[in-house]
C-alpha cells in the first residue's frame, strides 16, 4: 500500500503556516505508522529565518519530519513543482499550501483514493478540494449527483495528490517541451494568466493528454486566501466546509472513472458521453457542451453543439429551471435557454448586463435582483480599492 508523505510550501506568510501545521497536527495517523512531513521553504530576505526559528521548535509525533530550503528564491511555479518532485523520491504525495486548513480524516482519505487509482493510466491525480466555482465564467459550480464520493474533471485544483507515476508522465511532458507556446484549447481566461502560473501549465497538460482528475463531494481542505502571491488581499471566495470526521477506519465510496456519469471537461462542462446516456434523444449527435457559453465557437470540432449561446436554427431547445443545469438537458425541460444546433448557427455574442442578472438569479435562488445590485457594487468597489493600492 502506498502511504503519501505530506508536503507543505512556504514563502512568507508564518501566520498561516502555524494554523495549517496545527490542524495537520490534530488529524488523524492512527491507522498509519510513519507519515512523513516535510516543509518546504522557499527563499525571503525577510520572512525565511522567522519561520525556519519556529520549525527548530516545532514537534512532528507521527513520523519523520524534514524541512528543506533553497539558496535562491525559486517563485511560485518552480517551487510548486520541486514540492511535486518529491513524489519521485517518496513514492506518494499529499501537496499542502500554507494558507490551507485540513480536515480530520484528509490522511485517510489520500491514502485511500490514492491507491484506488493509482494504476488507472487516465488518472493524473486527486485533489482534496471540491470546486463549487466556475472562474472561466464567473459562475456557480455544482455537480450533478451520484451515489458516489467522487466526480471528475479535467482540471486541477488544491490539496494534490500525486503518485511517483503520475507525476513522472507530467515531468516528461513539460521537459519535452510540449507545454511551449501551446495553449491554445485552453479557456480564454486561463490563456490570459501569467507563464508563472502553475495552473496554467498543468490544465494545459490535461488537455493534451486526455486525463482527468478526481475530485472529493466534500472538501477534506479549504483555502483561507490569506494575502500573499496568489492574493493581493484575504479573499475568502474560496473557502469551503471541510469534513468534521471524528471516528477512524472511515470507509469511502469510490468510483472507477469509466463507470461515472459526472465527468467534466476544462471547462467544468460535462462531457456529451455521459450526456448522452442520461438523454437517450442525443445519442444520434456528434455534440460538444457549452452550457456556460464560454467556449470559442472556432474551437469547437464537432458539427453540433448543445450551448446558451443565441442560434439560428435550433435542433432541439430546453429551459432552464432546474439545478445543476445539466439536468435541464436530462430531464428534457420546456423552455428556449439551451440549444442543440449545428455549430455554423451559432450566433457569437459577449455576455450582456441582463443576460449577468439573469445567471446570477439562477445560479442565486430566491436572490432579489436588488441585493444582487448591491453585491456587485460593493464587489467592484474592493476591486477598485485593491487596484488604487497598489500605488
């Protein structure tokens, strides 16, 4: 059985650091012997001696405890991936950033998942964090229910998982060279982050690649967004309910990737294989999803299209009254918001201010447009207020 060892990146922000290495320390090993902890600190002029001071203090109880650090700086995505890189050398990896808080069952939880899918070759890892939105198009996500403890997506988010497999196939990728100037199926928002961006690069290996990740129903880790390099400042946006486990030798229901009907694409848009079996009217079509209405109409391959977007002809239409909005499309509902046309009668537009009210009303039941008025007023006012900072 391979048992990961728990990696943590540091930079600068030692607050963090201690409330992560606390809850860390109030999970639960009790089925585990030896589970390695190793901190990694990349390098600041000011910050590096104040935490390396507090970790000659710190008392790891469970296993070996190491602490590595750099003699230059290596930024966000290199220290990211040398953090990785001890997959390699241990096998297994549970990925952590300071600004993180675990559950209590996240060990037994990695532990499990990763030896569930360790040999599926279309598996590029696990996270611990469950999405619940959508950054390409600014909306809500949510998945569609099953009787299982997983979805799948081509993406990837906090609190990886690697085995030495996994992340070997992805080395070997990004030293080729394939991950140069090639980004251009990835989402138009995701095109436009920096080249430090980690993310960027790995979506961006999924894609090429065709794998996928697995991801938990319920968070077993949620990010503070404490102000730091991904944050100019605390954002909770992100935060989400992690698992309050109390008793140990949990059992997880695990599913095998080819028999789930909820799988995504780099778009948080289901895949039309499983829609189709969940619709048996389109099974006669070659159909790409876009529900969100953010994919590039010219990056579409297929001949149809089940889409928001506004067309000329339209196949066959659904409503859109039901959550997730993919279930507008399983259960046939009435109305005219989704189409099923060809791709050549798709009408390409940008997102109008009534068509914004209109997600966000769905996306926000029971919201009155007023409240979503002033929401979004005092949103654009920090956005400002974090801009005018900066100078």
């Amino acid at each position: 059985m391979i048992q990961p060892t728990i990696v943590v990146s540091t930079y600068d922000r030692l607050d963090s650091l201690k409330r992560l290495l606390n809850s860390l320390l109030n999970s639960n090993y009790s089925s585990f012997n030896n589970v390695r902890l190793i901190i990694s600190v990349d390098k600041h002029k000011d910050e590096e001696e104040n935490i390396l001071n507090f970790l000659k203090t710190f008392v790891w109880p469970f296993g070996d405890f190491l602490i590595k650090t750099y003699p230059e700086r290596l930024g966000l995505k290199n220290h990211f991936i040398r953090c990785c890189d001890f997959s390699l050398e241990f096998d297994s990896i549970v990925f952590l950033e300071d600004d993180f808080v675990v559950s209590k069952s996240f060990y037994e939880y990695s532990t499990n998942a990763v030896n569930f899918y360790k040999e599926n070759p279309i598996i590029a890892g696990v996270c611990l964090y469950d999405l619940a939105y959508n950054e390409f198009s600014n909306r809500k996500f949510r998945p569609l229910l099953d009787n299982n403890d997983q979805y799948f997506m081509q993406l990837v988010s906090w609190g990886k998982i690697f085995t030495k497999n996994q992340w070997n196939h992805f080395k070997d990728w990004y030293i080729s060279g394939n991950n140069k100037d090639n980004f251009k199926m990835l989402p138009r928002v995701v095109q436009k982050w920096s080249n430090s961006s980690f993310k960027k690069v790995y979506i961006n290996y999924l894609i090429t690649t065709n794998k996928f990740f697995v991801f938990p129903r319920k968070s077993f880790v949620t990010n503070y967004g404490d102000k730091g390099e991904h944050f100019e400042q605390n954002d909770s946006k992100f935060q989400r309910p992690i698992r309050i486990d109390i008793d140990s030798g949990l059992k997880f229901n695990f599913v095998n990737f080819e028999n789930s009907l909820v799988v995504y694409d780099a778009y948080m848009e289901v895949l039309p294989s499983r829609l189709k079996i969940l619709n048996k009217n389109l099974e006669e079509y070659d159909f790409s999803v876009d529900l969100y209405g953010v994919k590039p109409i010219g990056k579409i391959k297929t001949p149809y299209i089940i889409t928001s977007k506004k067309v000329s002809k339209a196949l066959i239409s659904f409503g859109r009254v039901t959550l997730p909005h993919e279930s507008n499309i399983i259960f046939n509902n009435f109305g005219n918001y989704f189409h099923l046309a060809k791709v050549s009668n798709v009408i390409g537009r940008r997102k109008s201010f009534r068509t914004y009210f209109k997600d966000s009303l769905y996306d926000d039941s029971g919201l009155s447009p007023l409240k979503l008025l002033f929401i979004d007023i005092w949103k654009s006012t920090l956005k400002a207020k974090s801009f005018f900072n900066k100078f």
